[in-house]
C-alpha cells in the first residue's frame, strides 16, 4: 500500500510528466492497465499505451497548472486550471493508485453557468483566483 507521500508524489509526477510532454516518463506513473474516465462524454480509456497517446494526441498548444493536490492512502485529487489557446477551464481530477502506480484517473470538465435567479442577495458574482473559468460574459 502507498502512504499518502509517496501518492502526493506519484500524481504530482503525472501533472508534471504530462505539462512537460515527457510522455516517456508520463506512461511510468501509470499502470499497465490504467483506466482513465470522463464521466460528462461517457468515454472510458483503457490501458496505458492508449492513455498516453491521447494525452500526446490531444490538439492545439494547452496548458495546465495545477491548483490544489490532495492525497490520502492510495487516493488523491486535484485541481487544474486547463488552457487551450485563448479559452480557459477548470479541471477536476480523482486518482487511485495500486501498487504504487496511478490505476484510475477521472476527470471532470465543468461548465460555467449562470446562477438561477432569487439568490443575488446571498452571494457576490467574481472569479476566483486560484481557479480560472472562462464566462461567456467576460467576467
């Protein structure tokens, strides 16, 4: 079993690895039968050739930068914020690793929304700095 260490480690490798295009060293943090989900398309990857073929596939010139790492035992999550030429998004991602190696990865994508009317008196409207989300209202 990972301590919670050597998970913090292992998955700051992973966002470090995949920011530096270092695809070699990406695919060592990861199982052999690594699955790697986004829940909001209903597409699934399995497999750690195929995993760091999409990352080495995926288009235009993007960024990330990571926001907060949490890790407990052989489970972590973390924040990113996510560029992809102009256009900004926050990412969320949940691991589990095995062996000491990253055995699921998955990613949610959340949209920017308005908020439903009858709550302006209760909340401010902003960005916050640490997570940046592109609005279609410039805000």
């Amino acid at each position: 079993m990972a301590s919670t260490e050597q998970t913090r480690v292992t998955v700051r490798q992973y966002f470090d690895t995949m920011a530096a295009r270092d695809w070699d060293a990406f695919g060592e943090v990861l199982a052999e039968d690594v699955v790697y989900e986004m829940p909001q398309t209903a597409e699934r990857i399995t497999g750690r050739e195929q995993l760091v073929q999409f990352n080495r596939e995926y288009p235009g010139d993007w960024r990330i930068s990571v926001t907060r790492l949490i890790a407990d035992g052989e489970t972590a999550t973390g924040t990113m914020n996510f560029t992809v030429g102009d256009e900004d998004l926050v990412g969320l991602v949940y691991f589990e690793l095995a062996g000491g190696l990253i055995s699921r990865v998955t990613d949610f994508w959340p949209e920017p929304y308005e908020p439903p009317a009858g709550r302006e008196h209760l909340t401010e409207r902003g960005v916050s700095g640490l997570d940046r989300l592109s609005r279609p209202d410039g805000s």
